[in-house]
C-alpha cells in the first residue's frame, strides 16, 4: 500500500500516485458509512485529486453539508473509533470546520483532511473549481507543479508559508485569468 502522511509543518512533495484516486473512493465508502446522513456530497480536491503533479502525501476531501451546525451531530466517537478522523478546533477557518486522520496521533503524522463546508456554498464551489481547472488544462498544472516544487524547497518546515504562498495562483486561477 502507498505510503501517506506528513508531520505537522512539514512540507514534503511526492510524485502524483494514481493509486491516490482509489484511495480517496475507499475512504469516501467508509465516511459515508459513519456520516452520510448528514452529507450532502463528497469529493476529492487538493493535489492528489489533480492529474500527474506533485503533492504533499494527503488526501484532501470536501465534505458539503447543509449547515456547519450539521457537523454537530456528525458521531465524533465513531470517526475516531471506526476512521481514525480527529476534530481540530484549533483550526480556525471561517466558513469551514477542519478533520484530520492521523496514522501515528502522538507524532502528529496526518494522511487526510476532512474540509466540512456548505455543500456548492463558496468553499465547495473555490475547491472544485481549482480542482477542475488545473485537470483541464496542461498548463496551469505545469505553472501550478513548478510554483509548488519552489515554495515547496523554500518552506520545508513552514507549511502556513508554503500554503500562504500559493495564495495569488490560486485566486488566478478561480478568476479564469
């Protein structure tokens, strides 16, 4: 099985696996069992879910819900027991509440992200849009890949610079520019 996961502030970019794909379908059956009800879709975004780049080894996933107040009656228990998926209120981020699974919890060592979001509200909507973009066009992936590989060696143990910096791409690109 391929490997996953990265330490917290860690920036590490990997070869695109196509087994990534697969790997985000298993997890999205195994959410879907634990929290489907008060789902309203859930899709993969991110740079695993973005043809032939590099990317930090995470599988990024939306979670569209009606409200965020949904998210409360999401079963935290059995995420943890059952998925290994963590509530992290210290991350905060209007507009979105933010999960994450860990492989090794005392090391921090995170493998996916859980974006909880009004479903085609602007977060669903900026993180597909981005997603789709860069699948349909050969060379926003390519400016994307290279721009990341750069901040990427610039930002090693920074990742809130390294995100920070892909900043200006990214609203580009939703912009159609």
């Amino acid at each position: 099985m391929l490997l996953l996961g990265i330490g917290k502030d860690e920036v590490k970019l990997v070869p695109h696996h196509k087994e990534w794909a697969e790997l985000f379908k298993e997890e999205k059956k195994l959410l879907h069992s634990i929290i489907g009800e008060q789902t309203l879709g859930i899709e993969h975004f991110g740079s695993t879910a973005i043809k032939d780049i590099h990317a930090k080894p995470v599988i990024d996933i939306v979670v569209g819900v009606r409200t965020l107040g949904d998210v409360d009656r999401f079963d935290k228990k059995r995420l943890i027991i059952e998925a290994d998926y963590y509530h992290l209120p210290r991350v905060q981020i209007d507009g979105k509440v933010v999960f994450a699974k860990f492989s090794d919890v005392k090391n921090l060592i995170r493998t996916h992200y859980l974006h909880i979001v009004e479903y085609e509200g602007d977060w669903w909507n900026k993180h597909l849009l981005f997603r789709d973009r860069l699948n349909a066009d050969l060379q926003l992936r390519e400016e994307y890949e290279t721009l990341k590989l750069t901040i990427a060696e610039e930002h090693s143990d920074d990742a809130k610079a390294y995100t920070d910096a892909k900043e200006a791409f990214i609203e580009k690109v939703l912009k159609g520019d």
